[in-house]
C-alpha cells in the first residue's frame, strides 16, 4: 500500500468508548528511567532503526517534559510486569493557530502482543486523560497502518484535510477498509 500521512481530529471528548484489558495486562503511567522502555517499543514496531535512535528522538521531543510525560504516558504491561505497548495522551498546535488540543501520540504495542486486544483499553485510557484537558483530539498517521486508522475511526476520529495528498489517502483507505469514510 502506498505510505501518504494524514491527520484526523475527533471534534469533542465525549462519550468515549470504554475497554477492559484482558486478564493478566495492567496500565500504568510512564515512570522516571520509562524512556528506555519507550524506546525499546516504539523500535520494535519500526517507527526507529535501533533503540539509540528512538532514546534520542525520545529526549529531543520529551525530555524538558518529563512531569507531564508522568501524567499522559501510558504503558501496558503483561502478568510478568514487562512493559509491551505505550500510546501518549500529549498535546499540540493542531491548525497553527496557537490553539492547542489533545493529541493520541506514539501508539505502540510489541508484535508478540498485537491481536491480543490490547489497543482498544490503552486508547479508551488515553482519551480518559485527554478529555481531563481538553475539548478536542486529534492524531497523525499514514495510510500503512489502515488497521489502526480503522480503530481510531471507530472512536470517533475524522478525517482531516489538510494537504492535496488526504483525498488519495482517504480514497485508499475506504477501499481497503471497505467502509465509508469521508
């Protein structure tokens, strides 16, 4: 499938679906030292070519920022207590207008664990604390990863156009996902 980013926005925080974890998982929040583990995730789903690439990415985008990292950095771990998905309930410009609204940021889930029902709980827990701080949400993706963008899309998230490029992404995912999105 071609690889063309998009932007979505989920225009209120409202009636956000809810998800257990299934037996054995349980949410925590990121802890001081948590930047290795997010980067040894974020690695293993080749969003970085090696864990000192995302450490370093890491610290470049969050390191002044690590009291609210505490606060919006999620992780799953599994019943041995090791951490193998994190998603960020983080912030940011969405328009350029100084405005600034929630953002879904680095959803990661280790390929040992995808298909375990992990993604729904740890984005439901991450739109709770959105939705703590604001009115709006959105999120960056590529049209690679149709199966996310089909979640995301079940929790209420639109497409946003902002680029020539959106009416090909979004013409291509409602083929592949065969489903009416726009």
């Amino acid at each position: 499938m071609k690889r063309i980013p998009l932007k979505m926005v989920r225009k209120d925080l409202l009636d956000i679906p809810q998800y257990a974890l299934p037996a054995g998982f349980k949410i925590r929040l990121f802890e001081k030292g948590d930047e290795h583990t997010w980067a040894r995730i974020e690695t293993s789903v080749e969003e970085f070519k090696d864990e000192q690439a995302a450490l370093e990415h890491f610290t470049k985008e969050f390191g002044a920022h690590l009291d609210d990292m505490a606060m919006r950095c999620l992780f799953i771990e599994n019943e041995a207590g090791e951490a193998i998905a994190t998603t960020t309930a983080w912030y940011g410009d969405l328009h350029g207008d100084g405005e600034i609204a929630g953002r879904i940021h680095w959803v990661g889930v280790i390929p040992d664990y995808q298909g375990k029902k992990l993604s729904k709980p740890l984005l439901s827990a991450a739109m709770n604390i959105l939705a703590n701080h604001h009115s709006t949400a959105y999120l960056t993706s590529q049209t690679t990863s149709y199966q996310a963008i089909n979640l995301y899309l079940n929790y209420g998230f639109e497409p946003l156009l902002t680029i020539p490029s959106c009416e090909e992404a979004w013409s291509l995912l409602e083929e592949t996902l065969k489903r009416k999105i726009k």
